[in-house]
C-alpha cells in the first residue's frame, strides 16, 4: 500500500514524482537496506542520559518486532554496570534481530565484549593523523596492527567481527582503503565509515564513498558489506546517509529520535520513511510501529521530541480547517506527504482560532443546526477563548521552569564542579595546570 499509493497519484495525473525518473534513480542503490540501531551506544551519550534495564528492554523488543536488523547493545568495557546491563540483554530472547556490542582493538575490551556472551562485535578505531597524535599517541602503523591484532584475537574465540572506522570522513582516502582492507583480510564481515563529527555534505559524502567501494580490491567487495554513521552537527544525518546508500551502501546506522551527543546521530524514522517512500528501498522494518517506537523513546529518554520534528513530530499531520472540512478530509495527501498510517499515526484537523467564522456557519448548517447570530458569536468565543484568556507570562514561566527541570535532571558535573567535588571528598586540592583561553 505505502509505495502504490504515489504510482496511483502518478497514474491518474495528479501529481508528478520527481524521484520516480530514471535519470534521477541513483544507478548505484545497493538491492536493499539493513537498519544498524544504535541507540544503546549512541544514544544514551546525551548528556547524563539514563536508561533503566527494563526501559533497554521494552525498546530492543519493539525494535525487534519492527524488523530492525542490527542491534547495538552498549559497549561493555566502559563500566562494571555497563557490562552487567548488556550480558543481561544477552539473555534475552529476540526474533529478527542480531545483537552486537563495541569494542576497542584491544584484548580487555574485546574480553569485557566476550564475558557477556556477545557472538558479534564492532571494533571501532580512528587512524587519521588528528586522532593518532592527540588521542591514541601511536604511529599509523602501530594503529593499523592493533587493528588486526584485535579483530583476529576475537575471532578466535568465535566472534563474528565488524569494523568502523572513527571519523572516517576526515581521513585521507588511501588510508580507510588500506584499513578497510586491512580489516576485512583479518576477518571483519561488515567495514563503515562514522562521520563522527557530523563534517561532510551529502555531494561529498556520495564522492568519499564511490571513491571507497571503488578503490577496495574485488576479493574484499565481494566478502564485506559497507555501512555509514552520520552524526548531526550539521544537521545532515539522515541527508548524508541516505547519500552514502546511494553509492550502495547497505547497513545503516540510526538513533530513535536522532538522540545521541550533542546533536545526535541520524533518526531511525527519517532514514526509514526516506528510503522506503522516497527511494522504493526495502529496509525490512515494519513502518507501522515507528510512531510507537518514538513514543517509547520519548518516555525512556525523559527528553521531548520537539512538535515540528519530521515523521513523529506532534505537528507533522495536525491541521487547523481553514477551509472546507470535507475537501479535506477527500484527500488528505493535498496536505500531507503521505498517508500517516504507513507509520502508526492519523490525521488530525481541529477547529481553532484561525478558522473563519463563515466556515464554522457552513459547518452547522450542512449538519442541519440553526444557530442564531447570538449563538454564533458565544460559540465563536468559545472557540478563541482558551488561547486569548491564556496568560502568556503565566505560561512562558511554566515553559521556563520545565526546561528548568529538565536540565537538573540531566545536568552531570561540570569539570570545575567534579574538582571541587573530588576536593570535598578526598580533601585534596587537585593540581591542575590552566588551560588557556583565545
């Protein structure tokens, strides 16, 4: 239903479909998509972000359900109680999807991966010249050998193996080749590219990943799937992901929501919608649930998904009459991009303060009631009343110690709070060298 419905619109001369033409149909879209969740990883990195098990659970289930392929549980080797949460999780049952966890090319990360009975782990490592000097202190070919050192020490114990290159899209091209080739000769199954700091533009995006699966030799593309994780900053998530599967990428990594840190990650449900509606590609998720899903999230994460947000949004098919409801309610899709159905939602005409009073006449009178002019007038200030007699000071303030509350709730310390609280505690004044400012 949801992808015949525009070719039905087409048909009849209704409208016309700018991504149906040929020309426009990019020749490189891979046969179909895998949805890579990673709000587990990802998206609890909002700031102080907690999730209870129980709330990690309830979203895995329904992301299960929903035909998400891939699942990335947490990274064990951050915390006792990180690691505790994803070896329970483990012991869940789960139908469609496979579960992963992240882990450094190290041995105690990948352990901490394998005590909690993980069958499918991510390594994840940068190698550009930024993160070599500054983060991980090692030359490229030191970084190139943990890598391999790494991926073969997991499979050995009998773990399937996937890589993602860290800030992938600020690392010069010969070198994700060379590591991508290194991984997968040493085993990985799955090679992406993060766009960790949300960097590059969709046209770039479509330029770096061509030039990848193009420069990877033919044993290599024949035995490794590519994926993508865009980060936000810009706002180009979904854009530079949907650009990426464009250049036949089919693992694409997403975050319920777009939650994540700082501006989050690509949104499940815009990459989702995108590519099934707009690009005809089989994600394999049920899109009926992804309202419900949001919701879930929404709930769990205790951060409000803001009205006009694209796809589950409050806004998104919510609309005041401002003409006649029954051209309306004839053919929604006059409004709307889509039918809201096809992702678990309804649409929602109100009568409000903008609608005409001729129009509110018409509506009474095609039901058959009579109402004198005094009766419109009352019914009519009725309907203004609630926004007019709403105080807007009284509800700024309510607005402003709301957003207040959320921000204690996930305010963490701040670096000149943790020393002074580290102070209190030990008794020690930590020394600590100024950084300077400019």
């Amino acid at each position: 239903m949801r992808k015949t419905i525009f070719k039905k619109l087409e048909a009849q001369g209704l409208i016309a479909n700018y991504n149906r033409l040929r020309k426009n149909l990019p020749p490189k879209l891979p046969d179909r998509t895998f949805i890579w969740d990673e709000t587990f990883r990802e998206g609890i990195k909002a700031a102080t972000v907690y999730l209870t098990y129980v709330e990690q659970v309830r979203l895995a289930k329904l992301m299960d359900e929903s035909g998400v392929s891939v699942i990335n549980v947490g990274f064990p080797a951050l915390s006792e109680d990180e690691k505790r949460t994803v070896k329970r999780i483990m012991n869940e049952s789960f139908s469609n999807t496979t579960l992963v966890a992240s882990a450094e090319p190290t041995k105690n990360s990948i352990n901490a991966c394998l005590e909690c009975g993980i069958k499918e782990i991510v390594i994840e490592s940068p190698i550009n010249g930024l993160n070599l000097q500054y983060k991980l202190k090692i030359t490229r070919e030191q970084c190139l050998q943990r890598i391999t050192e790494g991926i073969d020490y997991a499979k050995k114990h009998g773990v399937t193996v996937n890589f993602t290159l860290m800030d992938g899209t600020r690392t010069p091209l010969d070198d994700i080749v060379q590591v991508f080739e290194v991984a997968a000769n040493a085993g990985a199954i799955r090679i992406a590219v993060a766009d960790s700091v949300g960097f590059i533009r969709p046209l770039s995006m479509r330029y770096l990943m061509s030039r990848v699966r193009d420069g990877l030799s033919e044993a290599v593309k024949k035995k490794v799937a590519l994926g993508i994780h865009c980060h936000n900053d810009f706002g180009l998530g979904s854009a530079n992901t949907l650009a990426a599967m464009e250049e036949g990428v089919s693992y694409l990594h997403t975050c319920i929501a777009g939650f994540g840190e700082r501006a989050g990650i690509a949104p499940f449900e815009e990459v989702v919608t995108t590519a099934e509606l707009l690009y005809n590609m089989d994600t394999g998720v049920d899109m009926g649930k992804i309202y419900r899903i949001a919701q879930s999230a929404e709930k769990a994460f205790a951060l409000p998904i803001q009205f006009h947000k694209p796809i589950i949004g409050e806004n998104i098919f919510t609309h005041e009459v401002e003409e006649e409801v029954e051209e309306m309610m004839s053919q929604p899709l006059v409004y709307e991009p889509f039918p809201p159905e096809i992702v678990g939602r309804e649409t929602m005409i109100f009568i409000g303060r903008n609608t005409g009073q001729t129009l509110i006449q018409k509506l009474l009178e095609k039901a058959g009631i009579r109402a004198s002019p005094r009766q419109m007038d009352e019914l009519f200030r009725r309907i203004k009343g609630p926004q007019e007699s709403l105080d807007k000071g009284e509800a700024q303030m309510t607005y402003y110690q709301v957003k207040k509350l959320l921000k204690e709730l996930l305010k963490g310390y701040t670096m000149d709070e943790f020393w002074r609280l580290v102070e209190q505690v030990t008794r020690q004044r930590p020394k600590l060298q100024k950084t300077k400012k400019g």
